[in-house]
C-alpha cells in the first residue's frame, strides 16, 4: 500500500493523505506554484495540490517511475517551468562504469 500525505511541521498534524494500491517509488517535489508531483509502481506520475491532495495532473507512462525529479527553470523565461524525471525507470551508466539515474 502507498501512502502520500502532507502535515504541519509545527503540530505534525496530518492535513491530507493518499492512499492507494500502488506503492510511491519517487521522491516528491514540491514547487512554488503549490503542487507536489509523485510517481508510483503503478506508472502513474501525478501533481497534486499542495494544500488539499487533490489530483490535479496525471499521465500514465511506459514503466513505473523512480528516482528523484527535479525542476528546471528557463534562464531565458522564468515564467517556465519543466519537470523532469525518467519515465523509463531506467539506470543509466556514465563512462566511468558508475551507475547513475
């Protein structure tokens, strides 16, 4: 069972949670624009309000997600905004032989 949810820092009260089947394999990111996205084991990649964890984006992909997303703003146009993770779940191999991704 996954289990995302939001609480207050100062009382650790929970103010919202989704639960579900499908477990959560990425970590969250939180924008300033009040959404947290999430993926699952499911291959659902989600944005949820930050305030109430109603969903308001989804796509389903072609593997479950994993890994860490990350947000990356236009140097030019800062109105932008891009989430990016890999949808493939896959492990990547730099030159080194390290693994990464």
């Amino acid at each position: 069972m996954g289990k995302l949810a939001a609480y207050d820092v100062r009382t650790m009260e929970e103010l919202w949670s989704r639960e579900q089947r499908a477990g959560f394999l990425t970590s969250t990111l939180t924008t300033a624009g009040c959404l947290v996205f999430a993926g699952d084991a499911d291959r659902y990649y989600r944005a949820f309000d930050i305030r109430t964890g109603e969903v308001l984006w989804e796509t389903r992909l072609g593997a479950a997600a994993h890994g860490f997303p990350i947000s990356l703003y236009s140097i030019l146009c800062c109105t932008i905004q891009n989430i990016v993770g890999d949808p493939r779940g896959a492990r990547r191999r730099s030159e080194s032989g390290s693994t990464f991704g």
